[in-house]
C-alpha cells in the first residue's frame, strides 16, 4: 500500500523504555520533530501508561504494545529478570501488530525511533522496511564504556585499577559504571545495558541525548563507527532557547508533584540560599545513607528541600522530622521549576543523566552524590571534567557521612571555590542553550535527521 504523506514529512514512531528517566528525553525530542513537521505516535507499554497521570503530549498521538504485564508491569513480575525475558517476546508480537495495523491504514510509519534498551525494536522495523533510530538516554562517555564492555576491550570481571579509552580521560576503576565496577551486581540490567549494541550496525541513525560541545572527544571518536548525532539536551524548550512556545514541561508524569507548596516555600527564602536534594525516581538510600544525610542536611546550617519519595519516607529519623525547621520535605517536585528559582544555589543529586543535563541547561552547581549506574560515571565528570560540581566522597562502608555532606554544602555556598564552580555552571548554561537554539550543533543535527527522514 503507497504511503500516504499527506501534510508530514514523515512518520515516526517513538518507543522508550517504560521508565520515566527514559520517557522524558524522548517525547521531548518527540515535540522537537514535530515542530519540524515530522509527525509522531508514541508507543506507550500498556501497563506504563496506566501509571502517567500527567499527559500533555500536544500534537503527539499515542499507540500501546504490551510487555506482557498489563495490570502490573515490571512490579508485576516475580523479577526484573523475568520481566525481561517476557518483554523481549512478548514486546517483538505486540509492536509487530501494530505496524502491520498502521501499514493498512492511511497512517503508515517510516521510521522507528526506539530506546537503545529494546534494541529488538530495529529487528522488527527492518521486518517491515521502515528505518531505524537508536536514542541512547544516558550519556555518549557511558555508552562508550559499554559498547567497550561489550566488545571485550574491557575485560570483566576488572582486572586493572585504570582505564584510558578512546574519547575520555584517565578514569579509576571506581569511575566506571557500577554494573562494570561491582560485576554481577544486577544482572538483569547488566544484560540490557550491554545488548544496546547487539544490532547498532544495523541502524540508520544512532541520536544521543547530549550535545557536541559537552562530550566533544568521545562524540568525534564514536561518530567514526555510528552515524551519530547528538540532538539534546533534551529539556523542555522554555528552559533553554524558548522556540516551542508553552512547552513547559515534558508531558507525563509517573507523579504527582506538590507544585503550590514547593514553589511558595522557595519564595520565601533568599537569593542562592537553599540546598535542593533529590535522588530520582529509581534507586533509594538505606536506611543508614538516609539518617547520615539528613544529619548532613541539617548541621549545614542552610535552607534544603528533599525529595523523599513516599516508599522511602519510614527510613527518616523521627526526630530529625520533628526539629528541622530549615527544611521542606516533599514526596515529589517540578524539578525544572525548582532549578530554575533563584532561591537554589545547588543541587545535591544522585547524577542520574537527566538530573544531570537539567543542571546543565539551567546552570545549577552540584553537589554529586552518585548511588549506581551511570551515575558514578557522570559524577566524575560534572566534578573534574566540566568543574560544575563537587563529588561527595563515600567511606570504606560506601556511605557519604554526615561530616562530608556538611563540608561540601559549605564549600560550594560560602567559599571561593563554590563562586568558581558556579561561574562555569553559567558558562555551560549558555553552551547548552547555544546547542539547541537556531544553528546550533543539535539544532543542526535534528534539521539534517528530518530532511534525511524527508528524502527516504
């Protein structure tokens, strides 16, 4: 059946993975393509999209595929092994079905744009013709580390204390990734982070939620073996270059933040003057890294806001609960909102990839406290390679002590080297938002990706 162009240039279809850190970045890209005339469905898992209770998706449309858990999802599962292993056969069936629906219709798609985790995704889009993009939602110097992992260039478990790979600096083994630093720690996540790069010589196009000038080395050195193209940051537009009016937000969400509550408090406190402290939407503290920074928090002496999410609230200290009367404890909040107050002089955050590029956008020093994952990785890199932040250094236990959260909140609000680090988080403010604006680096790769989508 000839496909029907009608007003678009072309139709893609947007898969990400069902977590709302993988969400975000692209349906943000999502809005990008349709300003450009691109037209857009976003594939939701059933059971995710019954969890969003936020959705403003704009002129997006949305179709579903199952993961096999429809009522339940990954909480569903007896584990994250075995929801895997049923997403991966049952995902293939279920998006094979629908773009053969679309294909009858007068909607047909031409291009898949599917989240490096669900990298079966491609498989089924070439089945059907149509051309295939990977997003990688974590940053081009981790995928790096992968895609080196997984080719066996670094060898597992580890047996050397430093590592020099193409595009990056000298990192410690404890730079690395969690999943290669502590090998056989989740293994379910394991699996799924190195078969990213089963099938990327197959892709068309390999998009990256960063932009040139932040990872340029790594990006010149990755762009030689995938079509690359960074086209972040992924951030709602009215936070950095302001050409997609209204777009405040990105659309969904998996929570309800307490926006009233949290903005007020913030305008009744001083330029520069409060700690925002947040950890993600995924991992927790235990109970001994909650008491140790809530002590932290407290002998600071500054204002701080916390989110602590609802599961997480019991691991408190009752009397820290009862005496903290410099605090605002919130079970969810509009992070952009937040950032961008001029009552928040820094962010203590896990450094999760998106926390960490919103810092960025919105030039907001860090206090890097990184829990697993990637996330050890973009500490070393906010604190040494772009000098926007401060890594708070965990003991032989791995716990951040009270005495190290105290001293670094200190040193970035009232010394020196925090004016310093704070004048380079406004430098890279402006670089990000220099990237995604008209004729910049992303700007141009997201124009050449849709003129390439128009001439397919």
């Amino acid at each position: 059946m000839e496909k029907e162009k009608k007003n678009y240039v072309a139709h893609c279809l947007v898969l990400p993975y069902p977590a709302q850190g993988h969400i975000n970045p692209m349906l943000q890209f999502s809005k990008r393509l349709v300003e450009r005339g691109v037209k857009v469905t976003l594939i939701t898992v059933i059971s995710n999209w019954k969890t969003i209770t936020n959705k403003n998706l704009r002129s997006i449309e949305v179709e579903s595929i199952s993961d096999g858990y429809d009522d339940g999802g990954l909480e569903a599962a007896e584990s994250l092994e075995v929801y895997k292993d049923t997403f991966w056969r049952v995902g293939p069936q279920t998006l094979s079905e629908l773009l053969q629906k679309l294909a009858c219709s007068n909607n047909p798609a031409d291009c898949v744009i599917y989240d490096a985790f669900l990298p079966w995704s491609l498989d089924v889009a070439k089945k059907f013709g149509l051309l295939g993009a990977a997003f990688f939602t974590q940053s081009c110097s981790v995928n790096n580390i992968y895609f080196h992992a997984y080719k066996k260039f670094v060898e597992l478990p580890l047996s050397r204390t430093e590592f020099l790979l193409p595009g990056l600096p000298k990192l410690a083994s404890g730079d690395l990734p969690s999943f290669l630093y502590k090998y056989g720690s989740y293994p379910g996540y394991f699996d799924i982070i190195l078969n990213q790069f089963s099938n990327i010589d197959k892709a068309d196009w390999v998009l990256a939620n960063t932009f040139y000038e932040l990872e340029k080395e790594v990006v010149d050195w990755l762009g030689k073996i995938w079509p690359l193209k960074p086209i972040g940051p992924s951030v709602p537009s009215m936070f950095l270059d302001k050409r997609l009016q209204d777009d405040n937000e990105y659309g969904v969400s998996m929570f309800d933040p307490n926006i009233e509550a949290c903005i007020k408090w913030l305008d009744e406190k001083p330029k520069d003057s409060v700690v925002y402290v947040s950890f993600g939407s995924m991992a927790g503290l235990s109970e001994e890294q909650t008491e140790e920074l809530a002590c932290g928090l407290r002998d600071s002496g500054s204002y701080f806001m916390w989110v602590v999410r609802a599961c997480e609230q019991d691991k408190l200290p009752k009397e820290f609960l009862e005496t903290s009367e410099k605090s605002l404890i919130v079970t969810w909040c509009p992070q952009l909102q937040v950032l961008t107050h001029e009552a928040v002089g820094c962010f203590l955050t896990h450094c999760g990839w998106n926390s960490t590029l919103e810092a960025v956008s919105l030039g907001v020093p860090m206090i890097a406290m990184p829990l697993w994952t990637d996330q050890i990785t973009n500490a070393k890199h906010i604190a040494d390679a772009w000098k926007m932040g401060i890594k708070a250094v965990a003991d032989e236990k791995e716990i951040v002590r009270r005495g190290t959260i105290k001293h670094c909140i200190k040193e970035m609000m009232e010394t020196e080297k925090g004016n310093e680090i704070k004048n380079n988080a406004i430098k890279w403010k402006n670089v990000a938002k220099n990237s995604i604006d008209e004729g910049g680096s992303s700007d141009k790769n997201i124009e050449d990706f849709v003129a390439k989508l128009a001439h397919c």
